[in-house]
C-alpha cells in the first residue's frame, strides 16, 4: 500500500492534483503555420495576374493558364514590360465565360457586398469556378468547362460551342505546380513549331522569288535571240 501511495503521490504531483496529460509531459513540436488557401484561391481566380486588380470582363488568359483582365495585358505590351511570355495579344484567349445563376453582388451605399461565390461555372456541371475545381479553357474558341465535365461527359467537340477540340489547345486554369511543368514544356515546343514554321515560309518566299527572277530572265534572252541578238559570238 505504501508503494502504490508513493507512485500515486510520484504522479499526481504530491500534492493531490490530478494525473498530468502526456501532452504536458511531453513536448511535441509545433506544426508548421498553414498557408490561408481560401485566401490564395480569392487571389487568383477573381484577381489579375498582373494587376491585381478584381478580374472584369473582358477577361483572357495564357497558355499557362493564369487570368488577366484585357485592359491590364494591353498595358503591359505598350509598356514592353511583365511577363516575359506574353510578347503579343494571340498570346492570350479572351474567355468564353459561363455566369453562375447563384452569385449575388451589390454595392449598398458605396459599399461592395458580395455573398463569396464564384461569378462562374461550369455549364455542364454547374461547379463553382472558384478554385475548388479543376477547370479548363479551350485555346481555340475560349470556352471554359471543368475538369469533371470533360471526365464524365467526354466528346471531341466543346461542351459549350461545338467548336473544335484539341488536347494541346486545353489548357488548366491555375493549376498546380506539376500542370505549370506541363504547361510551360508545351509552351517551348509550341514556340519551336512557330519559329520553325515561319522559317519554312520564309525559305519558301524567297525560292519563289529567284523562281519568278529566273522566269523573267529566261523570257528576256528568248526575245534576245528572236530579235538576232547573239551573245558570245
């Protein structure tokens, strides 16, 4: 008894006090400071890229799938600064927007009031555009449908305009780090294809040009040769 006496007063602190908690009596490490992630989602889906500024109509996008408002990606081409792979405006797609019948915003006495829904959605799904779903544009016609869409409903023709559907025209909004690798590879090799190709219109220009000299030439030293005019005699 006596032992058992000594063990409870060796836990309890010998004072009568309760039992201590393992969390007291072992120091754990503190967790790492979580990032605001609604927050980071707010930033990029109803913001600009380059602006900051709260995203409006028109609104485009890039190949690597970042949001902008037109007016801002103007600016940044008068200005020749920014981001270093948008050098002219086919470098981004104006989108093709689907409104979400359930986001309400209003200004009440020069106040903003907003019920935090996505101004967008899917118009297949109904989703949110909001960050919490994958969602895609086609770089073609501009259309923007969610990932799930393109699962369950898939078809080789846009969801929302019928228009032509490319893989390497679908582009992820705001993906994470692994689709921005994928995106940006595709961006190089498309930019390759580009030069590559003016190249060969080039060549092709130029080899008409000495086709059509060459032509004009040959015609001139017939019509020497019919008017008795010999040369090298």
């Amino acid at each position: 008894y006596n032992e058992y006496k000594s063990y409870l007063s060796f836990i309890m602190g010998g004072d009568g006090g309760s039992i201590p908690r393992r969390c007291e009596m072992v120091k754990e490490k503190p967790k790492p400071e979580q990032k605001d992630r609604d927050q980071d989602m707010v930033g990029k889906w109803r913001h600009c890229a380059i602006s900051g500024q709260p995203l409006t109509k028109p609104i485009v996008a890039c190949r690597l799938g970042r949001l902008y408002n037109k007016d801002a990606v103007i600016n940044q081409l008068l200005n020749k600064t920014g981001k270093s792979h948008i050098k002219k405006l086919s470098d981004v797609k104006e989108l093709n927007l689907f409104p979400n019948a359930d986001h309400k915003s209003e200004i009440k006495a020069d106040i903003y009031i907003d019920n935090y829904t996505s101004p967008y959605a899917c118009p297949v799904t109904g989703l949110e555009m909001s960050g919490r779903y994958r969602f895609l544009f086609n770089f073609k016609c501009g259309c923007v449908i969610s990932e799930k869409a393109i699962t369950e409903v898939p078809t080789e023709t846009c969801h929302k305009c019928n228009g032509q559907v490319n893989s390497d025209d679908m582009i992820i909004i705001n993906g994470n780090e692994q689709d921005l690798e994928t995106l940006t590879e595709r961006l190089v090799k498309l930019k390759e294809a580009s030069k590559k190709e003016k190249k060969a219109k080039k060549d092709s220009k130029s080899k008409g040009k000495k086709s059509a000299s060459s032509i004009i030439s040959d015609e001139k030293s017939a019509k020497k040769t019919e008017n008795g005019e010999f040369s090298g005699f």
